[in-house]
C-alpha cells in the first residue's frame, strides 16, 4: 500500500507531512501560492514559492492518479476479475504508466483476433504448446479444427493460438515495464531525410543522417526532430543498437526478443514446437510490442521535452517580466514602418498618452526634416526623457532619426533605446486596447504599448497573452494547456511579487494579484474612477464583490501610495498591523518616523514582537519591510550600447566585439540581439571559460553582454558568438569538425531563431514573436 499523498510530496520535496498537510490545507480553502508563500511562512514551515509550485503541481498529478485507479479498481472488479493479488498491485502502482500497464489485459476493448481466438475454443491449445513444446504444433492443432467455430484447418488454429500468446506476451505488466527501460536506456533515435525533402528541409540538414541515444537527447534536438517529422522533411525510427547498421542483421533474436522468451520460458532446444514458439515471440514483439512500445516512448520523450521547454519559456519570462524599469519618465514610442510611416505616441510619467502623430521619413516619401521637426516639437511640448523604438521594419533607420533628434536637442538629454515590438500587434487588436483606446487607431495603439513597454515592462506585457512573448523554445510544438498554466503562475508570482498601486494599476495587471480575477480587477477600476483614489486598504472592501476572503489573499499585494496609513504603501500585510502597533508601542515611535530607519530597526529583536498567530519569520519579514517599504526586487535600469555602422549581418567581421542584450536562454545557449536583427547564438561551451551545466547560471534575458563574433552564416542567417574574450574565429573554424561528430547534429542545428530581430533595451530585451 503506497503511503498518504502528503508524504509521497514530502519525500520529493525533502520537507516534512505535516509541512504538505497543511499547504495542501491551505490550496484547498482558495489561497494562491503568492499569499502562502508570503503571508503564512509559519503554516507551510518556510516552504518558498518554487517548493510550493511544484508540491501544487505534484498534487494535482497524484489527485488524477488516485482517481484513475479508483476507476481501474471498479472496471476490474466488475468484471470479477480482481483477485487480491491484482488489487494489491493495483494499489501499489505509483505512476499512471505502471497502473496501465496493470489495467491493459482487463481494459475493455473492441473484439481482437485473440479474443475470437478464445470464442473459438483455442485457448487450450495455446496453452498446451507453451507448456511442453515438445508437442508438433500440426498434430496437436489438428484436434481443434472446427470450422462451425471459424477453425478450417490447422493454419487457422495455429494462428489463432498465436494471437492468443501474441496478446498475452504484450499485456504482461512485469516484462512491458522491463522492455520499456531497455529500450529507454539503450535505443536509438535515427533519422533520415523524406526523398526530395532537401531543398523544402534545409534547415533540418544537421538531422538528415543523424542518430543518438534515446537517453542522451536534450530536449531540443528532441523537438527539432519532431519538428522535422511533422513537417514531412524526416523519417524518425527507433532502433536498439544491434539495428542500427541496416546492413548487418542480428542473425539470431534481439535482446527484446530474449527478455520476452526468458519470461515465458521458451528455448530453443530443438523440439518441435520451440520454432514456432520463437517465432511467435519474434512475431510479438516487432508486430504488437514494439510498435505500441515506440509510439508510447516517442510520446513520453515528446512530453519530456516539452515540459523542458516550458520550464525554458517560463524562466526566460520571469527574467523578462522581472527586467528593469525605466520608471516614470517622459516617454515616446515609436513604431517604425516605410510605407505607412512611423507612428508616434508620446505618454507621460504615470504612463498616460497625451499626443500621438504620424511621420514619413523614409522610403517612399523621405521626408526626413519635417519629421524631425514633429518629433523635436512633441519632444519639447511634453518634456519627453526616453524614446522607445520598435525593433521591426525600419527600426534602424528610425533610430537613425532618434540620433539626429539628440543632436538637434542636446538640452534635453534624451536616451533612445530599441525595444520589441512583439506582441504590440497582439494588444493593439485586442479588446482591452479597444476598451482603453477606443478612439485611437490600431497602428497608434501599438506606438503607446511600445513606449509604456519601457517605462515599467511588467505593468504592460501582463495585457498580451504571454505566449506571444516569444522568449521560449519551440514554444508553438509544446502542449498549450501546459504552457499556459505554467506560464500565468509566472505572471501571477512576477506581478505579486513586485506589488501593484491599486491606484494606478490597469484592471489587466490587477487581475493578477493574488486572489483578483479579471472580474474584481474591473470592479476595483470601476470603482476608483466613480469614488477616486482609494485612502486605505481597508477601502477596498467596500469594492462590489470584494469579501474578506479576496480581501485576505490581495491585500498584502495591493499598494496604497499616499494614504492615510503609511503601511498601506508596504508589503506588510493588514492581518499584521498588531505587530507593527506593538513595535511602536514599545519604541515610542511614530510610524512614519520608524519607517525606513534602517540602523535603528536592525537593533530590534524580532523574537520580542511574536506571539501565538505570529510567528519569527513573520516578525523579520515585518521588520525588513519596514526598513524598506515597498521595495521593488527588480534590478537597476540600464542599456546596450549598439555599435554604429553595424546594423545588418553583412556588417559582421570574425573576431569584432560587441555589446548586446541577452534575449532567450535555451538548454544550449543564449542568443544575443547584438543590432543587425538577426539574434546570435553563444553556445553553451562558450559562455564562460569554467564549466557550465546550466546557461541561466551565467545569463538571463535582459542581461547586457560583451561578446565577440566567431562565424557569420549568412545563407542561414546565423551568428556565432563567444563571451570568453580568448576565443578567436580561427580556432573556432578548425575546432567545428572535430567538436561534433559528423553523426550529431551541431546542437544550435535548427533551433528557430528569430525572423526579425532588432537591438533592444535590456528593460524588454528577448521579445519575440515568433512566426
């Protein structure tokens, strides 16, 4: 009998039961990782956000598990088929896989030729040749040809006697689980190119003769293989070893065919039935076991890796979310384009748009001096300190512009960066920007998120779906249901964990706080524009809708700045006010006084403030906050310095130094927007000169980087970079053959890099849409 579902978690997650009980306690009654994870510390034991997200995600599967076999059980007995032997495994399997395999023989099915077999009476005889082959199969089938029951003559018996065995050798759970690991730890995966695929299927040439051990693939090149199958460009088979050389075959059976005639006890000692015993085995295996046994590998191994994937997107996407704000500052988007012209948005300090404009400074009309003047004018009108241009078409000659613009206007000191636009299409034809920006036109809408993008990254990427943030890997081949799921946690511990003005915060960034759904987001807007700021937190429940069980998970999450109770400004939650008050009482302090004192709050002893309800760590989070209320995790704002002259991948010289903004961290590497929009690519190996299992451990998107360029690809539009400034382009070109077996795909083989791609600041580097 396996242990209670708290322990099992426990044990994964090296804590103890009671710890999981009561966080299991907690999730059931409605509360949201970031309120356990911040407010109830004494409850969980100190479990952290990432312990608490997997002990969610680990409930969730063992939950289905314990339902599925509740199902298995009743199906089996059903049947009347469940001896205590069987219920015992049954209740034992501790994975979905074992208890299928458990269930397969008892699985209602539809009518196989082994059942019809039984129908016709042959079971018999399939049992009897198993058990003394010594028998002639011919003579002894010649007793149950019976053509009113379908059995015409010998050969129908014995096929049918085949199939019986066939079918037993393939629902035996022990010897499936056996035959699954040799094949997960010995086979192969191979792939070759679809005849005529080669010109279609360029970018999967590294795959076209390629082979590697099932156990040893990362997920990428899982993925890209995949990929390559699906788009029709590669055959994908799985092989054991001795399979590989499609020249040299195994004269007798293979280590599979073995393992399933030791189990039933077949051997070849030369009595008549052990040939056609062996050849049933031979036939079980290649015809019935293996096929189902690839298909479901191939199928874990998709899942394996799409579960990497995610965890890649996930993790680049908190780096995003998480990157610098340039803060309240002045800001002008600009969303470059030729034809149609740049589309100018200017939004003040708080984010507010307060003029828009469209300008032609290049091709067809190049009309390059009045659209300097428009933008020196609306520059000058509204104070402008940033301007944000998107990285897509036309985005260096817009930056050109920009420069000419700092020149023009060098009293103003103004900072021009390039940021993504990806995902600005998305949000300017959603229905939140129609609400927001009813009268604006779409193309404009874009310039305002392009510009807001900068000021605070995560205030306004929470409005576009974070899939179309394309700072994943193979994010599009990957279970969507998943991504989802995974990829909202990350939002929801990125927007909780830096904290939202409740006053200022758009109804999609309040929807993310801990406990708010989109609904009560709307309502809080609502009700500030009808009543005004709130004063206090306590203000919020007067919000419709708003009880105190919401009030308990947001509260902590929500800022009131400039209020009436200066802790509303915090993270200390209002449950907590008491301990701020017994602080005070004792200090003789006014709060407002003891709020960010620093020197003087370190000399307290926070084991003075506790009490029954709370606890130390409690009273130490209440004491930091108020050394620094409010406080943002996210790191300082700064830039990428995109060197002139360089702007198009022609413009690339082996050995030239560079700096550029990390965009996406991948299981092999990190690529790099160096300015000539299109991303490189610093391999694994070459992002530091110590060993690196890990590329976050190094980078995370946003990071600004000096690299060095070792190859420029310019048929596939690739770039290989260096961070190990000791590297030279030379040693890298004679070193390629050697680091990667001819067999092997170069591990940056076909992983989709980016169509367009521009120089970007490090506020929002890595945005990607990809196509």
């Amino acid at each position: 009998m396996l242990p209670p579902i708290s322990h099992r978690i426990a044990q994964e997650l090296a804590c103890r039961p009671n710890q999981v009980d009561a966080t299991i306690q907690l999730l059931d009654d409605g509360a949201t990782v970031p309120f356990i994870a911040r407010y109830r510390k004494e409850v969980t034991g100190g479990l952290d956000d990432t312990q608490l997200r997997t002990l969610d995600e680990r409930l969730r599967y063992l939950r289905e598990l314990e339902d599925r076999r509740v199902t298995v059980i009743a199906s089996v007995e059903e049947q009347g088929k469940l001896s205590p032997e069987l219920k015992a495994q049954l209740l034992e399997a501790d994975n979905k896989q074992r208890l299928e395999d458990l269930y397969l023989p008892y699985k209602p099915k539809r009518r196989t030729r082994a059942q019809i077999a039984r129908e016709a009476g042959l079971q018999p005889l399939a049992d009897g040749l198993l058990a003394d082959p010594a028998q002639t199969p011919e003579d002894v089938a010649q007793r149950y040809v019976d053509p009113e029951q379908g059995v015409a003559d010998v050969k129908a018996a014995l096929d049918g006697a085949r199939a019986i065995l066939m079918e037993q050798f393939g629902e035996h759970a022990a010897l499936l689980g056996e035959l699954r690991d040799h094949l997960l730890q010995q086979g192969v995966v191979k792939t070759t190119l679809v005849e005529g695929k080669a010109e279609e299927g360029a970018k999967f040439s590294d795959y076209f003769a390629y082979d590697e051990k099932l156990s040893a693939m990362p997920s990428h090149r899982i993925l890209a293989v995949l990929r390559g199958r699906n788009e029709g460009v590669l055959n994908l088979a799985l092989l054991l070893p001795e399979e590989l050389d499609a020249s040299v075959r195994p004269a007798g059976p293979n280590v599979c065919e073995m393992k399933i005639a030791r189990c039933f006890g077949i051997e070849n000692q030369g009595r008549p039935a052990d040939k056609w015993l062996s050849d049933t085995v031979r036939l079980a295996w290649r015809a019935r076991i293996f096929l189902s046994l690839e298909s479901e590998l191939v199928g874990q191994l998709r899942d394996k890796a799409e579960l990497d994937a995610i965890r890649v997107f996930a993790h680049n996407l908190k780096d995003l979310l998480l990157a610098a704000p340039a803060g309240p500052r002045a800001t002008m988007g600009l969303d470059p384009g030729l034809r149609t012209g740049v589309k100018v948005a200017v939004v003040d300090a708080t984010g507010k748009l307060v003029d828009t404009a469209t300008i032609y400074p290049h091709e067809p009309r190049r009309d390059w001096d009045r659209s300097l003047a428009v933008l020196a004018a609306l520059a000058s009108k509204h104070k402008v300190e940033l301007i944000a241009i998107g990285n897509g078409t036309a985005s260096r000659e817009t930056d050109k512009l920009a420069a000419d613009l700092i020149r023009l206007q060098p009293e103003q000191r103004l900072t021009k960066l390039v940021v993504s636009e990806a995902g600005a299409s998305v949000y300017s034809a959603s229905e939140l920007a129609a609400r927001e920006f009813p009268d604006l036109d779409v193309s404009l809408r874009g310039a305002v998120s392009i510009a807001r993008r900068l000021q605070d990254p995560l205030a306004e990427l929470v409005k576009i779906d974070p899939k179309s943030i394309g700072v994943g890997q193979y994010q599009h081949d990957v279970n969507q249901g998943e991504l989802a799921r995974s990829l909202d946690a990350v939002v929801e511990d990125c927007v909780n964990a830096v904290g939202v003005d409740v006053n200022t915060a758009s109804a999609a960034l309040l929807a993310r706080v801990s406990g708010l759904s989109g609904t009560l987001a709307a309502n809080i807007v609502q009700y500030r524009d009808a009543n005004g700021a709130f004063a206090n937190r306590a203000a919020l429940l007067k919000v419709p809708r708003l009880g105190e069980k919401t009030y308990e998970q947001a509260a902590g999450f929500l800022r009131v700045m400039n209020g009436d109770n200066p802790l509303d400004a915090s993270a200390v939650h209002p449950e907590a006010y008491p301990v701020v008050e017994k602080i005070i009482a004792q200090v003789q302090k006014d709060v407002r006084t003891l709020i960010g004192d620093s020197a003087y709050l370190k000399k307290l002893d926070a084991r003075t403030y506790t009490d029954e309800r709370f606890g130390l760590p409690t009273v130490k989070d209440i004491l930091a906050e108020l050394e620094k209320p409010g406080r943002d995790p996210r790191p300082e704002f700064r830039t990428a310095s995109f060197a002139d002259g360089v702007e198009d991948l022609k413009d690339l010289r082996p050995d030239m130094v560079l700096e550029g903004v990390v965009t996406n961290v991948t299981n092999f590497g990190a690529f790099v927007d160096i300015g000539v929009h299109q991303d490189g690519l610093v391999h694994i190996s070459a992002l530091s000169t110590r060993f690196v299992k890990d590329p976050r451990e190094v980078v995370k998107a946003g990071d600004v980087v000096k690299v060095k360029v070792l190859e420029v690809d310019l048929k596939r539009k690739r770039v290989a970079l260096t961070m190990r400034m000791g590297d030279s382009a030379r040693d890298h070109a004679a070193s390629e053959p050697a680091k990667v077996p001819a067999s092997r795909a170069q591990q940056r083989a076909t992983e989709r890099q980016p169509e367009t791609q521009g120089a970007m600041a490090a506020a929002l580097a890595g945005l990607k849409l990809r196509k």
